[in-house]
C-alpha cells in the first residue's frame, strides 16, 4: 500500500511527525555508548534523521527503508548537513549489511502489527547483530491508550513560510491495532492571508483550485511488556531495559533487547 506520508509528503515528515527529536537521539546515544555500540543500523530509518545525527556524533550508520523516496530525501539532507551516512533502499525482512552490526534501531512505531511478521522482523534483526548486540525499538503500552482520543477527529496544523498544513486523524482500535486514517491539507500561506479562521483560509483555497489533498492510513500494535518479553525471548534475545518518553499525553516506549543466542 503506497503511503502519501513516505511520498509527496517526504518532505513535511519530520516537522508533522511531532517527537522530541532531540531528547530522543540523546537517549539513543547514552543506550549506545553505555553499550560500546559503534555500527548501527537503522530499519525503517524514514528520511534518515537518527542516521544523520548520530553519524555526526561519530557512530557507523546505515539507514534501510522501503521508500525510496524517503532514501532520496535522507540521502539529500546527509550531503547538505556534510553528514557521512549510508542510506540503503530495502526492507528491515530481508536486509543484511557485510558484517554484523553491534545496534539496530526500529523507530517510529515501524514493528510490524501480526505476530508472524514480528517473529520474521526480529530473526532478521538478529541475523545482523552480534551477540550481546542491542535491538532498540519504540511502542506504546495497552495500559497507556489515551481511550477519550480513540474514535474522535484529532486536528494539528503547521505554519510554513509559504505554506500551511493541516492534519485531521481519526483511529480506531481494532483489538490491538490501532487503525489510524489522515487527511492532511496543503495550501499556500497567501491564501486569505488576511483571515485567521482556518475554515475560511481552506475554503479560500479550494476554490482557487490550490488545496493539495492527501489520504494516508496506518496500523499500529500496541504491546504489553509481558508480551514484548516472550517476543524477545522466543527470537534469541532478552529485554536489557524499557525506557520512557512523554509525548504530550502519550508515553513511548524504547525497549532495548540484546542478542543472547
């Protein structure tokens, strides 16, 4: 299913993505560093901004994602940063770098939702990995599902210099998925610059025929730490620690797994 988040919307990703960029990658160094973890590989790496960071702090990294529009907006950012990083079109099931890694990394909520696709993610992960090597992925627990946001529209918007972005999303649980539909809206800034009410604005610009409109669906496991425990388990691997990070009124969750086997 082809996705306008890693497509025309390449370019707005990390803005509409709305993490704490920074205190992320500051986590993700003190977990690497405290581990002696140089070579990192980044599955489902998206424009590239974790690769980019820490290749400027000096770790080895290469990031893997499906897009290959994603890989062409990372690979364009690491040359205007002067950023020494690698950026390989390919999917986190079947990709291997030449040699074993000391890290991976699966962010932004990219593990797979069915429990066959997970075992198949995590053997591969652990093929790359030497042993005692670290898998750090990111989700949100059951028990922190903010359920008064479930089935109600959320909306965002974002101010460009000369271009204005609203998103409207709606989710629904599907037992442990949460099945989440986006409506995101472009228009130009000096549409109706003069009236504030965005209804007006987007209106405005519909009729001059400028609104850009996109579509995007996602699905999302949610996870018990009972759960994220047998899955590491069962794939050669234990969970060395859980760390969390709030995200307004969410929580995400950074599990670090380490190859045992």
């Amino acid at each position: 299913m082809r996705r306008p988040l890693y497509d025309q919307l390449v370019p707005y990703y990390e803005l509409i993505e709305g993490r704490d960029w920074s205190r992320e990658v500051k986590l993700l160094v003190s977990i690497l560093r405290s581990h002696s973890s140089r070579t990192v590989v980044d599955l489902g790496c998206g424009t590239g901004y974790h690769v980019r960071k820490l290749a400027k702090l000096g770790f080895d990294a290469i990031g893997v994602d499906i897009s290959r529009r994603n890989i062409l907006f990372a690979r364009k950012m690491a040359k205007q940063e002067t950023v020494r990083a690698r950026f390989v079109v390919g999917s986190y099931y079947n990709f291997r770098p030449s040699e074993e890694v000391d890290a991976a990394l699966c962010l932004n909520w990219s593990v797979p939702t069915r429990d066959e696709e997970i075992r198949r993610f995590l053997s591969n992960a652990r093929s790359m990995l030497r042993i005692g090597g670290l898998l750090i992925l990111d989700f949100e627990r059951i028990s922190h599902i903010v359920w008064k946001d479930v089935g109600r529209p959320i909306v965002n918007s974002w101010e460009l210099e000369k271009l204005a972005i609203v998103r409207v999303s709606v989710g629904r649980m599907l037992s442990n998925v949460l099945y989440s539909r986006d409506v995101y809206i472009l228009y130009p800034r000096r549409i109706a610059a003069r009236v504030p009410r965005e209804k007006a604005r987007y209106k405005a610009a519909q009729g001059a025929d400028l609104a850009q409109v996109f579509v995007d669906s996602s699905y999302v496991r949610f996870f018990s730490l009972p759960e994220v425990n047998r899955f590491a388990r069962r794939s050669g691997f234990r969970v060395k620690a859980n760390y969390l990070l709030p995200r307004n009124q969410y929580k995400r969750n950074y599990a670090v797994l380490e190859r045992v086997s």
